[in-house]
C-alpha cells in the first residue's frame, strides 16, 4: 500500500489514483457539479456558443472552465433547407507518445439531412482501462436551415452531499409503518395471508415500499425462534408471511405473525 494524500518528498500521486478516488465517492459515470455556472449554454450566434464556468468528472477525471470565464465553441453555418445535429462533448485524450492528456470541450458536426437528422457518433471509450479517447457527451444543436434552434443538454449534474442528505431526510418523512397482527394455529410451517389488508392499503392511494415480518409469538413460547421471511410479488397483490418454526413440539396452540408495512 502506498499513500496517496501525503508528502513523501518526492512526486508519486498519480492521475489513475486520483480518478479512482473519485470515482469511488462519485460513481464511474460522468457528471457536471453544483459548482459555478454549471457549464451552461449559451448561443451569442449562429456560430458561436459559449460554455460558462463550472467544474465535470468524467470517468473520474476532472476539468474546469475557470469562474467568470468562458469556452468559445465554433458551429459550422447550416444549410438552407436542411436540418442538422452537433454535438458538444467533453473528450479526455491521451497522448501515445508521451503519455500525457487533455480533457477539452469539442464540437462534432452531424450530417446534414431534409428532416430527421441523427445525432452524431461519439466515442465512449473507458478512461480507467487505458482507452485513448473518451467522450462525455454535453449539448445536442439543433440547426434547422441557417440558424441554432435549440441546445440541447444531454448530461446529468451530481447532487452534492448536502442536497442527497436533504432528499433522504425527506423521503423518509413521508414513509409511514402499518403493523398487521394474525393469529392463526401453530404448525411446523405457517403461510400467513396479508394480501386483503395490503390491497386496503393501497386502495386508499398509498404506495408499498416494502413489507418485512415483526416479532412472532406463540401460545406456548414467548417467542417463535424459527426463520421469518415474506413472500410477495412485485405489485404487492399477493403478500405472505412464513414463519419455518423449527422450536416446534406438538404441543398445538397458536402462533400471532406480525407484518410491517412501510408505504409513502
């Protein structure tokens, strides 16, 4: 093992450590962050549109338009009567010689057509594996005729942390529990029918987001130590509890099976 975060009086952090570090807090997909102006478009002609500050990782690898600043990028003209898409990406490149890299916004023109233009092709590569060129795609340009009609943009931005933490807060205010009790004979396996009162449930407009048993008692023990699991299809319609009671001594008696519905 080898320090990556520290000084060890020599130069020794890589460009592969620094991407799988990353990619292990961000995911291995590409994003642009809640940084800045967030690589916004902005069409100044019909050759001309600018990107604004803001900060990506693609792959891992990260790149900036500094604040306050700006990339030009330039459109071919369009043709009268014809329809085309560009496509703006973000390309990581690597050099075969020298092994150095370069990540940098570039334009790929489409091909022009009467109507229903395609997207142009783009190189997806996986920076991680050692491919030498791996595009992000960023913006789609609509060109109808002469003129930039639309930009289109085709990436996602990363949540921060603090807005993923405010989300989860959330979701979990709006879940809500629902106990259900039978009490059914004790047998050495116990299938328990929840379906009617799962249905009533979602009836009254409630989304199930899961069902998971609760504690189990008998009539003879206090508590069932065999394995509890549910049985459920994935639209909810049909909802089981098993109770597997490997304690089971004949004795008889009844067994009450608790189910937690968790809805929203």
């Amino acid at each position: 093992m080898e320090i990556i975060t520290g000084y060890t009086g020599k130069p020794h952090v890589t460009s592969e450590q620094d991407r799988d570090v990353n990619i292990g807090v961000v995911g291995e997909g590409s994003y642009v962050l809640q940084t800045g102006m967030q690589l916004a478009a902005e069409v100044s002609s019909n050759n001309e549109i600018k990107i604004r500050d803001g900060v990506l990782m693609h792959q891992g690898c990260t790149a900036s338009i500094k604040k306050n600043t700006y990339d030009s990028l330039t459109i071919i003209n369009g043709s009268q009567g014809m329809k085309r898409i560009d496509l703006i990406v973000a390309r990581y490149e690597k050099n075969q010689d020298n092994r150095t890299e370069g990540l940098d916004l570039k334009v790929i023109q489409g091909t022009p057509a009467e109507s229903n233009p395609v997207v142009p092709e783009y190189t997806e590569g996986d920076i991680q594996a050692g491919d030498y060129v791996a595009d992000m795609p960023m913006y789609q340009v609509i060109i109808d005729g002469l003129n930039i009609t639309e930009v289109k943009k085709v990436f996602e931005v990363a949540p921060s942390i603090d807005a993923m933490k405010k989300e989860i807060a959330e979701l979990n205010s709006n879940m809500k529990v629902k106990c259900f009790r039978k009490t059914v004979p004790s047998e050495t396996n116990i299938l328990v029918d929840f379906s009617n009162e799962i249905a009533a449930l979602m009836t009254k407009g409630n989304k199930i987001v899961d069902c998971i048993c609760g504690a189990t008692a008998n009539s003879n023990n206090a508590l069932v130590y065999g394995k509890t699991a549910i049985q459920a299809t994935s639209d909810w319609t049909y909802v089981y509890a098993r109770v597997n009671q490997n304690y089971y001594d004949g004795l008889g008696g009844t067994t009450t099976v608790t189910l937690l519905a968790i809805y929203e």
